[in-house]
C-alpha cells in the first residue's frame, strides 16, 4: 500500500485507476457511492497526516502491479538517484514527455515514499517505476545506452536513435564507474554561463535531456 | 546583510567576491588571515543555524551592490514566483544557462530569504537579481517579450531572436492577465505524455526553456 495525501492528488490517482483502499476525510467531499470513505475528525487527521500542513484527505493506495517494460520507446534508467523530492519530480517531467518506463538502481529511493508521491503531482499512476539490477538491465537491454556526464558529446550535436536508454546519475557522485562503463554514448548539457557555475541538480539536467529526446526524435 | 551555510557555499561566495560581514564556524578551517572569522561551539552553532543538520559553518554576508541590466542578452523575468526552492533553482539555472540578469516581480520571494541561497549553491555571486514594478519594467524594456503559457506557440517551431525576455509566471496561477498582455509572443513546451499530464514546475519549464534559447541562438 502507499499514501497520498490532498484531495486533487487523490481524485486524480482514483480517476486514474489506482485502487484506494481506504479514504480518510474530514470532510464528505466525495460524492460516488462505492469509495471506502472514512469521515475523520480534525484531530485524527493531524495524527495520520505527514505533511506540515495536513490537507482534508489522506487515501490509502493499491500499489498497483508491475508492468513489462516497452523497449519501443525512450526508457530513463537513474542509478542512484536519493532524493524523494528529485524522484517524484522526474517521475512528473516523465509523465509530460511521453516516458512511460522509468527504471531505478535497487539503491535508489522507494517510489512509494510519501514525498515523492506528493512532488510527483499524480503522475506516479501513469510512469511505471521498475527496481531493478541495474547494470544486468543495461547489459541486456536490446537499446543503445546514453548516460550523462560533465564531460561528454554535447547533447545539442548528438544525432539522437528514436528508441534509447537516457541514464541519469546519484546526486553528488553521478553515474557510478560500474555502470559509465556499460553506456555506450557519453552526454553532456554544454555550460553555456560562468565556469564556476557548479552543475545543474539532476532532476533539472533530466528535463533539459527530455526536452531535447523529444525535441530532436518527434519534430 | 544576508546568511549562507555549508563551508562550500560560504567558500565559494567568499571566492566570487562577495564580503563576509562575519563567519562563524565550529573549526578552524579557514585558513586565510583576513577574514572575519569567529569560533564558536557546537551549541551555539545549533542555536544560530536555520538548517535542521547544521553545518560547521555560517556566514552573514553583505548584499551585493545592485548592477546595471544588460540589454544584450537574454534576461528572465518571474512574475510572482513564490517558493524559494523554485527561486533558488531558477538561479542556478541562469548561471550555467549563461543568463546574467534576472528580474523579479515586487511580489515574488527575496533572493535572499536563507531558503533561496542554500538553493543557490553560490550562483547568487553569479547572476544579478532585480527586484522591479514588472509592468514598468516590460512595457519600457527595448527588446521582444516571450510569455511562457499553457497555451501558445510550441518552443521548438520558434524562431528565438538573439536578445529577448523570457516571462515565467506563478507557481499556482501562471503569468497574471496584467503582465499576459505585455507578452508580445506566448510559447509553451508541447506535451509528449499523456493528456492528464498536469503540468511542469515552473523551475523545469525554466530549464526547458533555456535550454532551446541556449541551444538555438548560440549554436
């Protein structure tokens, strides 16, 4: 099971066919019949709630079955991504760019964590997360591998296939040596300001390689 | 005067320029004579922090002089932009996109709130932020204004002029009607995903965007 909390987060798992398994509310906001609704108190609602600010609903969740993996399209592979808020935000720039597969390092933060459910805005209903081995993944996937790097093709001169594996590093040692040695293509986004302009934090460099994917693949 | 922890970030604003006021750390790391350099122990060093695992190190800094906008470049403008996590990645974005200076609508969070610069990671020595009346500041701007909307042309069939504005509006709410009007263009990144795709976050639409006003005019 996972939580979401906030009424739209969890009208929109519902809609969008993620079985709740109970519904806590302070309120009777839900007006179809058949939800395993529970009317709270104000007080239960702040013991249950994980946010700062608790919203009126707090859903319990399904997590829903694994789906096979669709190598005819763009997968994104993060080898040790830690940070919820940095998950459920490339969980989102997924869900807006067509990624429908997203696969994790077992060393990577759980997809079900409340804060990445929260940041991913709904969008964890429609990207499937898969934990995997991931260098047995990367060996054995019938795709060409694009990992990301300070030091690379410049992703904006790089011709780009119309179905690949865009791998995405942990957020203070990036893509770890095991794996750089099983991606075949080293990218890179150009630093266009400052030299001291640091690096870009991993969730932001994804949307820039998305865009691009989709940019360069789909025109 | 404003606050910045962490011996990197204090290090690396030290480094680029701005003047500490004052430094207080746990250990005596730093080993330059002329700073103004206090010790402190670990408990005063709790009670002074703003972070919930304090650093060793903390900084009060002198704000920099504000400078002149440069018209010769592309500038970003935020029209209420509320959180200081979007503002704080917003800057980072502009030092590695290159962008100089960024203005800001008189309602959007201070550039200096201690949330935006730990963001920052020492791109706030970088990047000249400009606090304006937004309508002011775009009806009298000598160069073409860029509104990024839900709706509007798609970013990637548009052909970006060499200098421009690039406006990103409210996190909740968008660019308000007030500002829409003054946006000469409106652009949107077109969805790839799925239709209940909500939305991106206004600092990945920032990093999508400047990513193809890089990649377009500067290749």
């Amino acid at each position: 099971m996972f939580v979401a909390e906030g009424l739209k987060l969890v009208e929109d798992l519902i809609s969008s066919g993620i079985k709740p398994h109970k519904i806590f509310s302070t309120q009777t906001i839900f007006r179809r019949g058949n939800l395993p609704l529970q009317l709270i108190s104000e007080a239960e609602l702040k013991k249950i709630s994980g946010l700062k600010t608790p919203q009126a609903v707090v859903g319990i969740f399904e997590i829903p079955e694994p789906q096979e993996i669709n190598y005819n399209q763009w997968i994104v592979a993060l080898d040790d991504v830690r940070d919820p808020g940095n998950l459920g935000t490339i969980i989102r720039l997924c869900d807006w760019f067509g990624i429908q597969n997203l696969v994790c390092s077992e060393t990577s933060v759980d997809c079900f964590n409340p804060k990445v459910i929260q940041a991913t805005m709904g969008s964890i209903a429609r990207v499937y997360v898969h934990y995997v081995d991931l260098k047995n993944f990367l060996k054995n996937a019938p795709l060409p591998v694009y990992g990301t790097f300070m030091i690379g093709k410049n992703i904006y001169e790089t011709s780009l296939p119309e179905n690949g594996i865009l791998v995405m590093g942990n957020e203070a040692n990036g893509i770890s040596e095991e794996i750089s040695n099983l991606c075949g293509q080293k990218i890179t986004i150009p630093k266009f300001g400052h030299k001291k302009a640091e690096s870009l934090n991993v969730a932001m460099a994804t949307a820039v390689f998305l865009s691009e994917i989709k940019r360069f693949t789909e025109k």
